[in-house]
C-alpha cells in the first residue's frame, strides 16, 4: 500500500502548493477526476480477492474523501485570500467627512418659552394668547391705566397709525403681555390660572433694549389667593427653571397700575468676576414685577371683585433666557446670526418636559 | 429724587444707621439707586505732618518731604507749590484709591528718589474743583486719625451721603424730602419732625393782583395764591443752600430761585418767583389761545397751543403754567419786588402741555404727578418767610385766587381682606397706626387719605400702603393648591400643539430658527403685499421698522443678505411668527416660513452638493404639513403672488380657496431687492389652516394587508410640455382604484433633446404603477387588463400617447 502513501502525499502536497483555482482544478481531475489516479485504482478493486477488496476499499475511499476535503478547505482558502486582496484594494479615506447634513436649532426665546409653559403646566396653569395689536382699551384701560397717567408715559408705547376721519384712540402695538388676562377672563370667566407668552413692543433701542421683546404674563384668580401663594408660586418656578435648590426671592414694595399690593421681585445672586451666580453672594437683582390684581382690573374683565382675587406677574422671556443660559446681548437674539443661531440654539428633538428635564 | 442724608433728618429724627436707611427705602417701594458716601470713598485717607520739604535735587518742583504719619515717618515727593513743613495735609498712603484721578497709590520713585503716599488735593478727593495745592487742615488734628472725622467736625456738609431713588409714578408726596421722611416714620426709622410753621404777615395789598378765567377755576388751576416782597436783596445764597443744591445736582443760581428750587426737592411744592418790576397790571391764568409765543427760563421759545394752561400780564403771557417760567418777568440778581407764586396746576392739564412742548422740568414732574392742593397757601409761606429771612424785604397781603380744591373721600378698610390678600398676620391695630403715620385719618373702618396722596382711591390702595410699610420681604411663601387631585392634564391647547409641531419640525428639517422684528421697512413690506397706511406704525423707532410685516420673507431674507455680507452663502433659515394682514388686533396669523439660499450644503468631497430647487421647498412644505396633520392630498395651484417666481412656485391647497401653504423660488428681483445672493427658495406654511380633527378617539382604523404579492408596472407617456404630473398620476390611479396602490413619477425627459425625439412642446414622463391584488394572485390578463385602462384613462386626461 506504499502507492498509496505515495500518492495522497503527492495530492496533498499539489493542493497544499496550488496558487489558484485553474490549477486546484487541473490536480482534481488528475486524483479524483472520472480518469483520475483514485479513480482509476478504484476501478482495480473488481479484480481484487473479497480480503484484497476489504482492506483496499476503506483506503481508497478515505484517500479519496481526504483528497476532496483539502481541496474544498484550499477552494475556500484561495476565495478568502481573493476576497482579502480585493478588500485591501477598497480602502479609502475614512478620516474624511461624512456626507454633510444640516442640522437645524430652535431659538432660545422658543425653547424658554416652552421651558417656561413646561413648568406651569405642572402647577395648572394653561397658555392663553393674544393679539400684537391691541386696543387702547385692552393695553391700558382696561389694566387702570387711565389717558394721562405717567406710566403711560413710561411705557414707550408704539402707536399705530389712524387715517384722519377715524376718530378711535390709535391702537398700539401692545407694551406688555398683560391685556391677555383681560381678554382671557372676559372670554373663559374665573377662577383661572393661566400663562401668557409673547412678543411686546417699547419704543426704546440701546445696549440692553430692544423694541421688540418677549415677556410672559402670569394669572392665578380664585376666591382665596394671596400675595404668599403668588411668592410660592414664583419660588418654585425659579428652583425649577433655574435648577437651582436654593433660590432666595426678595418681594420689594413697586407700583404697578394693574396690581395692588404690587412688589417688584428680586433673586439673590452673587457677581464674581463678571460671572452671575444665582441662589448665592450678598447682591439682588430684579427679574420680575408682581403684585394682587386691581379690583379695577378684575371688574374690567368683569370678574367680580368682591368675590375674587388673585396675583398677576410679568417676566421677560429674553432677559431670564439670558440668565440661564449666559447669553450676553439681547439685541443678538433679533439679528439672526448663522454662528449665533447654532451657538445658542436648540437641537429639534430637546423638548423641554418636566419627566426628562427642563435645562440644557 | 436725590437728596442728601443731613436733609433726610432735618425732618426724621433718626439714629439709624445708613444701611437700614438705605434698606428701608428700598423695602418701602422707594427703591435706591445710587448712594454716594464719602465716609466710604474718603476712610483709607489720613491725617498727616509735614516734618520737613526739601526741595528735590533733579527736578525744581519738587520737594521730598518728610511727613509723620499713623505709621512712622515717610518720605513723601510733592510738587503742590504749598507742600511745606509745619502744615497738616491728608495722605494717601500707597494701597489708598484716590477717585478724583482715579488711581491706588503705589511706591514709587520720582527722578530717582522714592516716595511712599500721596497728599492730597480737594479735586483729589472729589470734595470740590479746589487743586491750586493739597489741602492744609486746621488746628492740631490727631496724626494717624482718619480725614473723614475731621470733615465731620469742621465741614460735615462734605460727608453728607447723598441717595437717589427711583419714585413710582404714584408716589408724588416721595417727590419731597418731608414724604420720605413720612413714609420712614411710619416704618420705625426714627420720628418725623413737626412741621415747620411760617409766621408771615403782610402788611400790605400786593400791587399784582390775579385772576382765574373761569374755565380754567373748574379743572385747570382750581387755586392760585401769591404775595409781593418789596426790597429784597437778591444775590448768592448761603453756603448751607448752595451745598444742599449741588449735592443733587442743581446750580445755585441766587437765593429767590434757589429758595424755589428747595421746596421743590424739600416738600414737593414748585414755586415760581415773578420779578415784580416787570409784571405788567394784574396776572390772569387762562386757556391760551394758541399761537402765543414765550421764552421761557431756559431761553428757547416755546409756542403755546390752544387749550395750555398761561399765566399773562398785561404785556401777553409771562409763563407756562406748572411748566416752566418766562425769561421777560424771571428774576435776576438785581431784582428788589419780588411776586411768589404758589398754585395748584391740575396734573392732566400740565402733563398733556408738558408733553406737548416737550420741557421736562422738575415743576411738570411734579404737577402732572399731583403735588398737595392743600398745602399751596402754606407752602407759600413757608417760601416767603425764607424769602424774608435770607433777603429781607417787606411782604404784602397773601392774594388768592380761586380756594382749595376739596379732595376728601373716605374709603373702608377690611383688615381681614388685607390679611387674606397679602397673606401675611397683620394686626388690625398695626394696620390702623400705619395709616395714621402716613396721614391718613382713621374713623371705625372709614379711612380718608390725606390731601397729599392722590393715588389712593380705593381700598386696595390701603392693602397696599399697609403691606409696604410691614414689609413684603417678610412675606413667606404659601403653597398654592393643586387644582384637581391626580394626574395633571394636558393644557396645551391643539392649536398651541400644532405651533410646536410645526417649529420642531422645521428644524429637525435643518434649518436654524430666527426671531426677527414685527415691523419692517414700508418698501419691504410692499413688495410682499403689505405697506399700507393701515399697518403703520405711527411714532416708528426707525424707517426700518415702520411696518407691521405682511410676510416672514422680508424678515429672513435681510437675515439672510446680513449673514451673506458676514460671509456665509448658504443656509437654511425659519421663523414661527405672526403676519399682519391689517392693522386690527384680529388680523394677525401665525406663519411657518422657511428659507433655503444657495447650496445644499458645503463644497464636499462627495458630490453630494447642488442648488437648493423648488422641489427642497416643496417637499419641506409638505413635511410640515403632514407634521400638523393636514389632509396628504392636496390641490397644487398656480396663480402664486408676485413676490415668487410665476414659473418655479405654486400653492398647496385644500380645496381651491383654502391655501394652506406657498411654496417656490423667490423672485429674482425680490432678491435683488433684498441684496440676498440667490438660488433661493422658500415655504410658508399657514398653521392654523389646515382643519383640526373632529375626531377625539384614540383608535385608529384596523390594518389591511394583503399576503398576495403587489406587482409594479411601469410606463412612459408622451404629453404637451406643460402638462402637470399631478394630472397624469390622478388619472392613472384613478384607473382601478381597489387595485392601484400607488403610483409615481420616477422620471422625466425634457428640454431640447425630448423635443427632437417626440416632437416640439413635448415631454416624457414615466411612471410606476403599483397593482395590490386583495383576492387572488394577478395573472397576466389581470395585468394587461388594469394597464390597458390606465392607457386609456391617461391619454384622456392629458392627451398624450403611450411612450413607443
């Protein structure tokens, strides 16, 4: 049987040394091809005695099978090395960017905004609108703000044109958000809580103002709420907003022609190194004004205010946008600068919700 | 209002320290601005002794001195022309800041010799303009002891701390020293002082009588009162009034107008000071006529309008009443009869002239405020008899016109509705004496304010005076109760979902939100179909921003054309905002509006960049309006505004009138216009168009889907050119329609190339129909069947033909 040794060591060696398919093929039909050497010894078993053909068989056929065996495992070998050298080829430059995708921010008076009503919503107030134009009525009288009183005056009120021969009082474009509580209690009635966002308009252009800017107007009216409920009220809104445990709030006596008592609000901070810091330090500053709505303002809207009450406030979307989140100059936030719009801006997908968080 | 402290506690007996003054103005709703303190500018500064000056060996000016001071003696280099040995001086020791140059005091060498400190001049310590040498103090004071105890011993007044604080407008008595001190009094800051009394008796008629016309006696100036000083001696007024003066910022000008301008500041009461000698006859108050011309005292010439308040002689008008006085009749130093003049000028009345002729004086301040109608004769008094005092000079009768408007009312006090406004344990007797200390005049629950308070008309204006003067900053804060027990519901409402939808959206499309103004230029605003009178603003801040605006457009495109001019030629901008159709408050509407300039992206090594087209708007239309749940199918109509170019835009709408959202390239000469580098194309969305479901359920309809496998077949038609492909897909999926699933465009042959192949004014369009069987597997015939239809159906619809 030393033919036999013979020839498996010359296959295996043939397929172990072949460089490609054409020639593992040439050496298959050589071993085990129809006219093979395998196959032709295996044409001899017929002539062999049955002991001959019992120990000749089995042989035959295991160096048959182990003849397949490494040709199929050197098949796939020289697939693998053909695969590998044509992968290598592929390689190109991964350090290279990505197809570019733009990506869009919301702006930060949109995002506090929605921060804001986040909050609110949590303590049961809902949102109400209201027009930019306004009548007089709804700006002023309406908030006991009669035709000559100073605070009209200081109001820096943008007036709307009147053709001649129209004799209304010209509309304004509306200096705060608070005619929105009159409308909302004429239309919804009490007891309400409610939140008013939106654009308000000063005739008033510097470093720090803007004609036009976002406030939002706070209104709580029921039949027993108070001055301490409106400073818990505020309390809260400011540890949530803000993030912080311990905000202080400091209630300082103002005047206001729609509240009554009114208070203007103020945040203990500290200024370190031109850095702001709330809830900390020794200074205050103000961010709101306050008060208990008018008995006027409370008729106006036809509440009556023998039997109601409630607190009112006013914040300023932009200016408490920039305390949070450090934005310097107000007048950036209309000017709509690429690079400023993706600094300060919003990924579309950052809602704020009191489950996943008001800050970003 | 500024006022000094020395003048605070010439009416409030106090000993309060500074600091709870301060606090307490503030907490009281008065609230302070600014506190200049000397004691806190000047306390580093120390008493000094010049030992010894010899003069510097490289510079003539200069001595090098040797001083003895709290630490030892220094050596010290002075070039003031006083600097000498045997006088006193004040040091600045290095480390001291010095505000008058504003600099800290260092050790340094002068030509080679080292100096440790500074003495100081007055214009040093911004005591006064005074620098012709440093200071030489008097007597022996104590070496080493601080500069600011010897200005309170020998010159107190330059120490006095001066407050300013910002006065609401309901607080006119504020505008007054004495109020001040009223309101800290009522708070436990000490006690108020009495009030002066005036005993002045005239001993004779004035030769200047005055008349009120009787329409101005009923609302304009219900009293007027006055007295004549003969031989008064006008001229500097002494160092105490001139020192009281500057600290607030006023110019002592003689002693008759410095006596006026101190009751203005001291008790809130504007006086006017006639030069008697050039008063014409008697003085009549009256409406003018209008067209009257007067220089007042701050020599420009103001002309009166018909209905402002005059005060005239016999030569024409003298003054603006409340506002200001005449230069013709104004007093001067040579001035010897003197007419004072103390009324009562009705705040709306003044305020509208005040306005009007647009003077700010401390007198319309105050009368358009509202100064105490009762205290007119005394406040005269009180002037007169410091007239007397200060320039001598003998004083007539008092003359008086019209009397003493009567301004009582009573109002209740509900000491269990403070309580339960404010939210805070107020003890009804503290409340009572709280008003009492303000002036108010308690009787039971009927509560009259004094004459000197016109804002309180109402009982909430008691709450108000009772919880400010307790202090708000006590107030601890209550929990408001939850409305309903459990979950919160929801509170947006759809249209507020909608709003955040729609903006969410547009950025998750990519592009950067913006917030531009609501008012444009009138040019912009009438090219995007706006700019009437009706959205004018009347008093407009600039040319700018005149215009309430027709359209987000104007507003993005400047923003666009700001960011090209910074360099950055694409980008992708939008705004969620309001529209102003007109100029009432219900013709505002919330748009979506985006802007896409230039490329798709940056240059990139893929290829991936080109041209923003009509069809980037379109479909970002449509995401938004699918994002806000409008209907998916909806009208695309032609007729666009002039503001889109009339080949590349059209309209999405529902139905042919209800136009939810514009889509297209801009004009190119809207871009010219607006200095933006185009392409550029643009959407706006009309968010609150599109119908909000009826539907409350939450269920949606069960899914159907076939097992049968859908087949697709494709075709190509020929058509006229301008033949829409919405009109052709229409027709073809209304072929079958249980059978058509879905069918689309997947190309187009156009332009020079087509027309040769099929003939002039001719396109190819070719779509793909996809067939779902429900029942049974398609088999051929089904196929040919369904497509033999659509042939049909198309042809008919757009009169073209099967694609050979």
């Amino acid at each position: 049987m030393n033919g036999l040794d013979d020839l498996k060591a010359k296959y295996l060696g043939g397929i172990a040394a072949a460089k490609d398919e054409v020639a593992l093929e040439e050496l298959r039909l050589a071993a085990v091809g129809k006219k093979g050497e395998v196959a032709l010894m295996m044409r001899g078993l017929g002539k062999m005695t049955p002991e001959e053909r019992q120990v000749a068989g089995p042989a035959f056929n295991a160096l048959k099978n182990e003849i397949n065996s490494a040709l199929t495992a050197k098949k796939a070998g020289l697939a693998d090395a053909a695969l590998n050298e044509r992968l290598q080829s592929e390689w190109i430059d991964v350090s290279l960017a990505g197809r570019p995708r733009r990506e869009g921010t919301i702006h930060p008076v949109s995002q506090v905004t929605e921060e804001v009503i986040a909050i609110f919503a949590d303590l049961g107030f809902a949102v109400a609108e209201g027009p930019q134009i306004e009548s007089d009525h709804y700006n002023f009288d309406a908030l006991n703000i009669a035709p000559e009183h100073p605070a009209r005056q200081e109001h820096d009120t943008f007036y709307m044109h009147r053709d001649a021969g129209d004799n209304r009082p010209p509309h304004v474009l509306r200096t705060h958000t608070s005619p929105v509580q009159i409308r909302y209690m004429e239309k919804h009635g009490v007891p309400c809580r409610i939140i008013c966002p939106g654009r308000v308009y000063r005739a008033d252009y510097d470093q720090t103002h803007t004609p036009m800017f976002h406030q939002y107007e706070g209104l709580c009216i029921d039949k027993n709420v108070s001055m301490a409920n409106l400073k818990w009220v505020l309390e809260e809104f400011c540890r949530a907003f803000f993030g912080i445990d311990d905000i202080e709030l400091r209630f300082r006596a103002s005047h206001f022609p729609f509240t009554e008592p009114s208070a203007e609000v103020d945040i203990r901070c500290s200024w370190d190194n031109g850095q702001l810091k709330l809830g900390e330090g020794d200074d205050w500053m103000e961010i709101l004004g306050s008060g208990m709505v008018h008995p006027k303002v409370l008729a106006a809207a036809g509440v009556d205010p023998e039997e109601y009450q409630g607190f009112a406030f006013g914040m300023g979307i932009d200016r408490i946008a920039m305390l949070k989140y450090g934005i310097p100059d107000l007048r950036a936030f209309f000017d709509s600068d690429l690079r400023w719009l993706k600094h300060y801006g919003f990924a579309a997908l950052d809602v704020p919700t009191m489950h996943g968080g008001i800050s970003r | 209002m500024k006022f000094t402290l020395s003048w605070l506690k010439a009416h409030l007996e106090t000993d309060a320290p500074l600091d709870d003054i301060l606090y307490a103005l503030t907490d009281l709703g008065l609230e302070v601005e600014e506190v200049i303190n000397p004691m806190d500018t000047l306390a580093a500064f120390t008493v000094a002794y010049v030992k010894s000056a010899e003069k510097h060996p490289d510079a003539d000016r200069l001595n090098v001195c040797q001083v003895e001071t709290g630490k030892g003696v220094q050596q010290i280099i002075c070039g003031a022309p006083n600097a000498r040995a045997g006088i006193h001086v004040v040091l600045a020791s290095p480390g001291v800041y010095v505000p008058g140059i504003d600099t800290t005091i260092g050790v340094g060498k002068i030509r080679g010799i080292e100096s440790f400190g500074m003495m100081a001049s007055e214009r040093e310590m911004e005591l006064s303009d005074e620098h012709d040498g440093i200071i030489e103090l008097k007597g022996e004071p104590e070496v080493g002891s601080r500069f600011v105890d010897y200005l309170a011993e020998h010159s107190p007044d330059k120490i006095d701390p001066v407050i300013d604080i910002a006065i609401t407008p309901n607080r006119p008595d504020a505008l007054g020293v004495r109020g001040i001190a009223r309101d800290l009094a009522a708070r436990g800051i000490g006690t108020l002082k009495p009030m002066p009394v005036a005993d002045v008796k005239g001993t004779f008629k004035s030769d200047i009588g005055v008349t009120i016309d009787g329409d101005v006696l009923e609302k304009g100036c219900p009293l007027f009162t006055g007295r004549l000083i003969k031989g008064v001696k006008n001229g500097p007024s002494p160092a105490w009034l001139q020192a009281r003066l500057r600290a607030i910022g006023l110019r002592p000008i003689s002693t008759l107008v410095d006596i006026t301008n101190l009751f203005t500041f001291e008790y809130n009461r504007p006086l006017h000071v006639f030069d008697a000698d050039k008063v014409a006859g008697d003085l009549r108050v009256h409406y003018a006529q209008g067209g009257e011309v007067l220089q007042a005292l701050d020599e420009k010439e103001y002309t009166f309008d018909a209905g402002m308040m005059a005060i005239s002689d016999d030569n024409g008008v003298e003054s603006i009443a409340g506002i200001m006085g005449g230069m013709p009749s104004g007093c001067s130093d040579v001035t010897v009869n003197v007419f004072v003049e103390s009324a009562y000028w009705d705040p709306i009345t003044t305020a509208k002239a005040g306005r009007k002729l647009k003077i700010n004086s401390d007198a319309r301040y105050r009368f358009e405020r509202g100064v105490d109608p009762a205290f007119t004769p005394e406040g005269l008094d009180l002037a007169c008899a410091m007239i007397l005092e200060l320039c001598g000079g003998e004083v007539s009768k008092m003359v008086v016109a019209g009397a003493v408007p009567d301004v009582s009312r009573q109002y209740k006090l509900d000491t269990d509705r403070v309580q339960s406004l404010v939210g805070m344990s107020i003890d009804p007797a503290d409340q009572v004496a709280t008003l009492e200390a303000l002036g108010f005049t308690v009787e039971g629950d009927q509560v009259t304010p004094p004459t000197w308070r016109p804002d309180v008309l109402g009982s909430a204006d008691l709450v108000e005076e009772i919880a400010r003067v307790a202090s708000l900053t006590k107030l601890v804060g209550v929990p408001l109760p939850r409305t309903s027990v459990g979950v919160a519901k929801p509170i947006l409402t759809p249209m507020q979902k909608r709003e955040a939808m729609a903006r969410r959206t547009v950025a998750a499309l990519g592009y950067n939100e913006c917030v531009t103004y609501s008012f444009i230029d009138q040019a912009s605003a009438a090219m995007f179909g706006g700019g009437s009178d009706a959205v004018k603003i009347g008093n407009p801040i600039s040319s700018d921003m005149s215009h309430m605006r027709p359209s987000l457009l104007p507003g993005l495109l400047a923003a666009a054309a700001r960011n090209q001019a910074r360099g950055f030629a694409d980008m992708a901008l939008f705004e969620v905002g309001p529209v102003f159709q007109g100029g009432e408050p219900d013709e505002q509407e919330l748009i979506a509006t985006g802007l896409l300039v230039g490329y798709t992206g940056p240059r990139d090594p893929h290829g991936a960049r080109r041209a923003v087209d009509v069809f980037d708007a379109k479909a970002d239309a449509e995401a938004v309006l699918s994002a806000i749940g409008a209907p998916a199918k909806l009208m695309v109509l032609r007729d666009v505004n002039d503001w889109w170019h009339p080949g590349r835009s059209g309209k999405l709408s529902l139905g042919p009138k209800n136009v939810l959202a514009g889509f297209g390239e801009l004009h190119p000469k809207v871009l010219k216009e607006m200095g933006v580098k185009g392409p550029a194309v643009a959407f706006a969305v009309h968010i609150a168009k599109p119908p909000f479901p009826k539907n409350k359920g939450t269920t949606r309809p069960a899914l159907k889907i076939s097992d049968l496998q859908a087949v697709d077949r494709d075709f190509a038609f020929v058509v006229d050119a301008k033949v829409d492909a919405l009109t052709l897909l229409n027709a073809a999926k209304g072929a079958d329609k249980a059978l058509i699933a879905d069918a689309s465009v997947f190309d187009q042959f156009t332009g020079d190339k087509a027309e040769a192949q099929m003939g002039e004014g001719k396109k190819s369009l070719a779509i793909t129909v996809r067939l779902q069987p429900k029942g049974a597997t398609l088999t051929d015939k089904d196929i040919e069947a369904v497509s033999a239809k659509i042939i049909a159906k198309v042809e008919k619809a757009t009169g073209g033909v099967l694609r050979g």
